[in-house]
C-alpha cells in the first residue's frame, strides 16, 4: 500500500508541532489544516458515527463536514481552520452528543 502523500507544501514555511491522534506532525503556520495534515500524509480525518467507515476532506471549502475534527474538545472543520502552535486534534467524539 502506497504510504507516500500525494500533497505538498509548494513553499518552505515556519513549522510548528500540532499533535493529531497522539502523534505530533511539524505542520506550516497560518496554514489551512486539512491541507496541512493531507501534506504530512493523513487520510482519514474521522469515522462515521453509524459505520465507523473512515472519512477525510472531500470539498475542501466548508460544506460537506467530512473533515471535522476535535480541537481542545470542539468539533470543528479542519479545512475552516488554519494551523497554530501546540494545537492538540483527535477524531471527533459524536458519543458526547448523546447527552446534549
């Protein structure tokens, strides 16, 4: 299975450390987040809630929320969002609406 991304950075950037799933990724400040995380070669982003099926960004421009994400505990659009220092990112926890 090919491992490689097929995404990459057109320009050298100022990196700094994001962690996505317990792994730490030196991404580029300031850039778009889906993007970012695609260069350093991660596809799926979340899974369903009801399959469990892996998704990652598919738009690119906030309307199909395949790319949602948890940053410090809320659910957001990684392709909405750019790159900041020390971000902490996981996959979203949709058992948590269960008590909204």
């Amino acid at each position: 299975m090919k491992t490689d991304s097929t995404f990459r950075n057109l320009a050298p950037r100022d990196c700094v450390p994001v962690q996505f799933d317990g792994v730490t990724y030196d991404l580029p400040l300031g850039e778009n987040l889906a993007a970012a995380l695609l260069a350093a070669g991660v596809t799926s982003f979340r899974d369903t809630p009801v399959s469990n099926s892996p998704r990652g960004p598919f738009c690119m421009m906030g309307a199909c929320f395949d790319c949602q994400v948890s940053i410090d505990g809320v659910i957001t659009q990684a392709c909405m969002t750019q790159v900041g220092e020390n971000m902490v990112i996981g996959r979203p926890n949709y058992e948590a609406w269960d008590d909204l």
